[in-house]
C-alpha cells in the first residue's frame, strides 16, 4: 500500500499486489484513490509512478491496472504514465488458458477496462 499525506492526514493512496500466472511474476495497482479536495495536484500520478517503480524493481514481467472504463480522470492518469489498454486477445497471447486466473488476481470486475505498463 502506498500513500501520500498531507500535513499528516492521508489524502490518496495506491493498493499494489504481486501474482503468478503460468510460470511469470506480474504486479497490479488495484486501486488508486485521492481526496476530492485534494485531486489536480499530481497527487496520484505520483502515486502511480511509485507503485510501477516499486513493482519493476521486483523483476516482475509486466505492471497492470484495471479501470472502470466511465473513470474518465483515472484512465488519463494511468495513460499518462505509460499504460495502455490491453484486450482479451492480447492478455491472451500473454497468458494462454490461464487468462482466467489472470482476471482473479486482479480482482476484475465488469466494465473495466484492463491496462499495462509499456
């Protein structure tokens, strides 16, 4: 979990996990949340740049992130720093049978849009 403070009162915070699918490390940001008074400020950008930092440097094979693809602020987030949406024909190729397992450990959810770190 990682979070940002301001004047020692949590304002946003990011959910990270780690998983294995078929043989590959892999890590998600399941959440990415900041106060209503304190969004435009770069707050989770930041939070987003350090939890892909904090999940490569554990030598995984790829970051995702799911969105709920009417979360217009959060999409612009994640895209701008660096993620792209990534298809079921495409996590496919990725991870086979096992895409199943994939949307487990991720906690997808319908209406998500599914997103990986370039």
């Amino acid at each position: 979990m990682l979070v940002s403070e301001y004047d020692g009162v949590v304002v946003g915070f990011a959910k990270l996990t780690e998983f294995y699918v078929a043989g590959g490390k892999y890590g998600c940001i399941l959440w990415l949340a900041v106060h209503p008074n304190h969004r435009r400020k770069g707050i989770a950008s930041a939070l987003v740049k350090a939890g892909v930092g904090d999940l490569k440097r554990e030598s995984l094979g790829a970051v995702f992130a799911s969105v709920q693809r009417t979360n217009k602020a959060s999409l612009a987030t994640f895209r701008r720093e660096g993620f792209e949406g990534v298809g079921f024909v495409g996590l496919s190729r990725l991870f086979s049978c096992r895409i199943f397992q994939f949307y487990g450990d991720i906690w997808y959810a319908p209406g998500e849009i599914v997103l990986m770190h370039s």
